[in-house]
C-alpha cells in the first residue's frame, strides 16, 4: 500500500518552486491554499496582489503609454516570458501539481501551452496588420488600423490555473492592453508564481510596471473586477453610453 507524502514533504517543494520562480513566501498570512494530494493545509500567503480599485488605476496608467508603444516592441516582454516559462517549468509544474492534484505529466503541459502561445504571440506581433481599400478620391487608398481597448480583466479557474492567463494576457499585451487577473482562490500559490515571472519579464524588457497585475480572492473579488467601471473606463475605446472595463474569462 503506498502512502501519501506527508504535509512537510508537500510543502517543502511549494516553497522551493515558489522561490525559484521569484514568488512570495508561503506564511501563516492570508490566502490559505490546501493540497488535494493529501487535503492538508500548504500555508497561506500574503503579498505581492492589488485590490481591484489600485489595479485598475495602475493598469490604466500602465495603459497611456503602453498603448503607443510598438507591437514588437511589446513582444520583447513576451519573448522574455517565454524565455523564463522555459527556465521554470519544472518549478511552476510542481506548484500546479500541488495545488490542482494534475498529474506530472499534465501540469509539465499546461506550462508548455504558456510557452507555445508566448512563442505564437512574438510572431503575431509582426503581422497585425489592417485591410487597405480602394477609394472614389484619385491617389488614395483607405487603410485599417487596429486600437488597443483597454485594461482587459482575466478570471480563470482552478482546472487551468495558469493556461487561460497566460493564452489572454500573452495576446493582450502585444495588442496593447494591460492585463488585471482575478484567479481561482484555490490556486494562489502557481497563480503568484506565473505573476512574478511576467514582471521579471517585464524588467528585462525595460517595459513599464503595472502591465499585469493580480488580484486574489473569492468570488466577490471577481464579481468587483467584472463590475468595475473605474478610471480604466477613461482609456476604453467603447462606444455603448456606460463604458467598463474590457473583460476575458475563462
């Protein structure tokens, strides 16, 4: 009969993984997370997160220059994603294991689906492009041309913790969004850790802070974020007479 590893066991390697990735520290703070290898309690956490009024307003002053700046220059951030997606898979593997009971296997996958839709988003950054059109004026031609919305809010779950961030925030950045994510409270640790590796990113990029942010809690926190109608709504391209915040759940 095989036993289950024991809660010292399971906690060594999240703090170890979470370390690696640049992550808070697990504690006695808030933001408890439990495993589902053995039910026991892996510690709670408390830094490194926002509320949903102090990320919108820094998302939305993230925004006013991130949304000039060019496509592949917004890709250098992905790239470097990539890059540490690559370093540290094993690392965020183990803590999606821990957290969401995903096989090896399983979870080694689900990172990787992060590294592929890092590596399709560099490319896409130099191919946005916008139809061109014959015009009734002699000499000219009509051209299209694509504007960032917005901050863009990101809610996902915990049976993907850190897939459906990276597939919205890998996209939204090159396009020039912000990126404001609510995760699964039962996912806090992987979640942080994900988070922590984009503003490493980001700073060897040299791009500006606040692009993505996180925010953890219930389901009342993502209820906030949905209902948020906060400064963000100022840079929002929307037309509808209430403007909100532009949001991609999973």
């Amino acid at each position: 009969m095989t036993s289950l590893p024991s809660s010292e066991f399971l906690v060594g390697h999240a703090q170890a993984a979470l370390a690696a990735c640049g992550a808070p520290a697990l504690g006695t703070g808030g933001h408890p997370t439990r495993s589902p290898i053995n039910g026991a309690s892996l510690g709670g956490i408390s830094g490194g997160t926002a509320t949903v009024g102090e990320a919108v307003e820094r998302a939305t002053a993230a925004f006013a220059g991130w949304r000039t700046t060019p496509a592949p220059r917004r890709a250098e951030v992905i790239r470097h994603l990539a890059a540490l997606l690559r370093e540290h898979l094993g690392d965020l593997a183990t803590l999606v294991t821990l957290e969401a009971g995903k096989i090896r296997s399983e979870a080694l996958g689900e990172v990787q689906e992060m590294i592929d839709i890092c590596d399709f988003a560099v490319g896409l950054s130099r191919t946005m492009g916008g139809s061109t059109m014959s015009s009734e004026r002699p000499g000219h031609r009509l051209m299209e041309t694509w504007h960032p919305l917005g901050p863009v809010g990101v809610i996902s779950a915990f049976n993907f913790p850190v897939a459906v961030w990276s597939w919205n925030t890998a996209l939204a950045i090159i396009c020039g969004d912000p990126v404001i994510w609510k995760p699964s409270d039962l996912t806090p640790l992987s979640s942080l850790a994900a988070h922590s590796l984009f503003v490493r990113a980001a700073e060897r990029a040299g791009a500006p802070a606040d692009l993505s942010q996180i925010v953890l809690g219930d389901g009342s926190v993502g209820a906030e974020l949905v209902a948020s109608t906060g400064r963000a709504a100022e840079c929002c391209a929307a037309r509808s007479g209430q403007q909100h915040l532009h949001h991609r759940c999973a």
